[in-house]
C-alpha cells in the first residue's frame, strides 16, 4: 500500500499507545500500574457536566462557528484578563479540540514547508511530529548546562534564516521544569527583535509548586498591539481534569486567528458545542477543583521524588509543576525504549521512554494517579532494577520470582 511521505514519517504517539498497552494488559487483568499517563484522575467539575447534560436534553446539537461559540469566547476573554491581565476580543481568541488542535492550526498558519520551529529539549512529544504534518522543521534546542532549564542562547544558537517560530511550554511535559521570568522576558524578547512567533503552551500553567504563581507572558513584551506575534495556548484538559472533553484555545493577533479559524474550518469545524458548553460550565464555575487538584499533585511530587531519591543510581530534578517528573536511569540501561519494555514485562509499571522527548536515558514518570500507584510502582522498579532485592516479589497474591539475572 502506498502511503504519503509525511504518513509515513509519523510515529505514532507514544503516550497514547502507552494507554491502548495498559488497557489490553488490564483487560487480561495483569495488575498494571500505569506511570505514563498524561491526565489527572480527578472527576470533571460538576458545572461542566450539568452545562453539557442541558444541552443534550434539548436534543438540538448543532455545528458551531469554526472558531467557537461566543460564550466560551467570553469566558476564554475573561480567563485571559484574569491570569494575563490583558483586555482581548473575540476576534483574538479560538476553540479548538484541545489545545493539541490549536499548535497544530497555529503552525499550520505560520510555516512553509522546510521553514523551522524551534522549542527547548526536552519538550513534548507532538511538536516534532507537527512540524512534520506541514512539511517543516522542527528543532530542538538541548540546553547546553545539562539542566532542563533552557537558557536564551541555546535557543539563539539555532536560529537560521529559516526559524518562524519558537515554542515554549512551562512548566513542561515531561520534565516538570518551570522557567524562570528571565527566560521568559530574554525569549519575548528575543522574538521581538527577530520577527519571530513565539507560541507560549501554558496548558499546565495553574498546577505548579512550592507557592509559584502562573507567568504571564505579556509581563515582558513591549508590543500589546494587534502587530504581536505572541500566540498564548491553553486548555481544560489538565487543569479541570477534562482531558476527554477535547478543548482548548489560543489567543492571539486577529490576523493569526483568522488564518487558523479557516484552517480550523476545514478540518475539523467547530469543536463539538456540547463540549464547548461544558468547558464554559469549567471556566466559569465553582474553582476549588483546579486547587483541590494542585494540592494533590503538589503532595504526590513529594512522594515521588523521596521515592525517586532513594533509588540508587538514579538521578531526578524537583518538578516545579505538571504531574511529570522526568529521571535519569541511564546507569541502568542507556536505551530508554528498552528499559521501559523491561519494566513492563517484569512488572508491569508503565513508563514513557525519555527518548520520545529527545532524552534519551531517562524516563518519564506520572504522578498524577494514587499514591499508592507512586509507591508500589517505583517499588516494584527498585525490585526489578536493582540485583541486590530479594528474590521474590508479591503483588496482591501474585509471586513474582527473579528468572532473569
Ligand atoms: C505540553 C502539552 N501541550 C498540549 C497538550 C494537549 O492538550 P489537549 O488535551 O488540550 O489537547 C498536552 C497534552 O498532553 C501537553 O502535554
């Protein structure tokens, strides 16, 4: 069968074939702890379900305008004032099917074939496969002090003649990082004097740590006018825990917005109004939840880096947010790929291979469910990594026995 060029160059993506693995080994009810998931457990807001159940009840659901309802424009406005201080209107602002829609539509808008899109290493999984949707570029930039936080001459030392754009998550997927303001400013900055988009994914902007508070990106530009090539991403998927229900947005200049809108409605259309009324029950409701869910994410980060800490010969960073952490356990094995199939086999624990976030040697590991999943996951990593534990291991009634070294 002959596929197109750009089909074939795809990976598929890793994170959600890593959900497909745990639901067939769960189907065969092997007792799977899952470390790889990329969304949190808890339930949507109740004023998310009742603004989705009305509209169903009316039995009317029809297509929406390309870029979205006016409501939820509203409350994406109203969201913006609040954490972005910055006043925009609706031609600023589109809803997509998740803020994955949105980079997509936004890269889409901005590159030509063989143009570039620079984003710090390690980064997530989607960009360099975007970049290759359109038949661009996308470059890594791997900061040069060995931390995973970029400093503006890494990214500086990659920009060509053919760099349009360049994307910054932070804090980030899969390392937890979050940028300090003076890279923040340095990178608007930088952007400004060079005519370059820079697309800010704020999507895990609100679940940070240790009394931070979100950046706003607009604090550091100069340009608040319609001439601004700053594209702000974001979504309910990861703060709201709504993940399923496929929202996000992106605001940016009108001109931008258009161009995306008519990509956008081409595609897809508009995403589905009845997950449009519940993302503006989500932002417009009761808000303890997105709080009640930092917490939660805040203690599980403790757990897991004390557990991550006494694990001899692994190396871990502090996540400043997310519910990622991303270690080094390349004494263990130098191909990620191979040792999160090991972990698999052996016991079960799924973890995401650093690899597919241009980190070859570490692992990507999610605290996002229980903490019993934390501890019994890196539990069972220690007992099959490390040559000195016992023989055995019990999971529930299930004896495992080291066969293997
Ligand atoms: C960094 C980053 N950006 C964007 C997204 C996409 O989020 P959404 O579910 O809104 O498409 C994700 C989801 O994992 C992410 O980690």
């Amino acid at each position: 069968m002959s596929l197109s060029q750009i089909a074939r160059s795809l990976k598929a993506s890793p994170t959600l074939k890593l959900n497909e693995k745990a639901a067939i080994l769960r189907e065969k009810g092997d007792p799977v702890i899952h470390l790889g998931g990329g969304e949190p457990k808890s339930r949507a807001p109740i004023d998310a379900i009742m603004a989705a159940v009305n509209n169903m009840n009316t039995g009317e659901v029809r297509y929406t305008p390309a870029d979205g309802i006016l409501s939820l424009k509203k409350a994406v406005i109203r969201y913006t004032e609040e954490f972005y201080n910055r006043r925009v209107a609706p031609e600023n602002v589109i809803v997509s099917g998740g803020a994955k829609q949105s980079i997509l539509c936004a890269l889409m808008a901005i590159l030509n074939p063989q143009e570039e899109v620079i984003y710090p290493a390690p980064y997530w999984v989607s960009y360099p496969e975007m970049a290759k949707m359109i038949g661009a570029i996308g470059v890594a930039a791997l900061p040069e002090d060995g931390t995973f936080y970029p400093r503006l001459q890494d990214i500086e030392q990659r920009v060509g003649s053919y760099t349009k754009a360049v994307i910054i998550n932070s804090p980030n997927n899969p390392s937890g990082a979050m940028y300090s303001e003076e890279f923040i400013s340095d990178i608007v900055g930088y952007c400004e004097k060079k005519d370059l988009y820079l697309i800010m994914d704020d999507i895990y902007h609100r679940l940070i740590f240790d009394g931070r508070k979100p950046i706003n990106v607009f604090n550091y530009t100069k340009d608040l006018s319609e001439k601004s090539k700053i594209i702000v991403v974001n979504g309910i998927s990861k703060m709201y825990a709504m993940t399923g229900f496929r929202i996000g947005w992106a605001v940016g200049n009108k001109k931008i917005i258009e161009a995306m809108t008519n990509i956008q409605g081409h595609q897809t259309s508009g995403p589905s109004v009845v997950l449009q009324l519940a993302a503006v029950g989500a932002l417009n409701g009761i808000q303890s939840g997105v709080e009640n869910l930092r917490v939660t994410l805040e203690n599980n980060r403790n757990v897991m880096i004390d557990q991550l800490r006494s694990f001899e010969g692994v190396k871990v960073t502090k996540p400043d947010g997310t519910f990622y952490c991303l270690a080094d356990f390349s004494v263990y094995d130098k191909s990620s790929n191979k040792l999160s199939e090991y972990l698999i086999d052996k016991v079960q624990v799924l973890t995401v291979p650093g690899a597919e976030f241009g980190m070859e040697g570490y692992l990507r590991l999610s605290y996002c469910g229980t903490i019993k999943d934390i501890t019994e996951g890196i539990e069972r990593m220690k007992w099959a990594l490390d040559p000195n534990s016992p023989n055995e291991l019990y999971i529930g009634d299930r004896k495992l026995v080291r066969d293997w070294v």
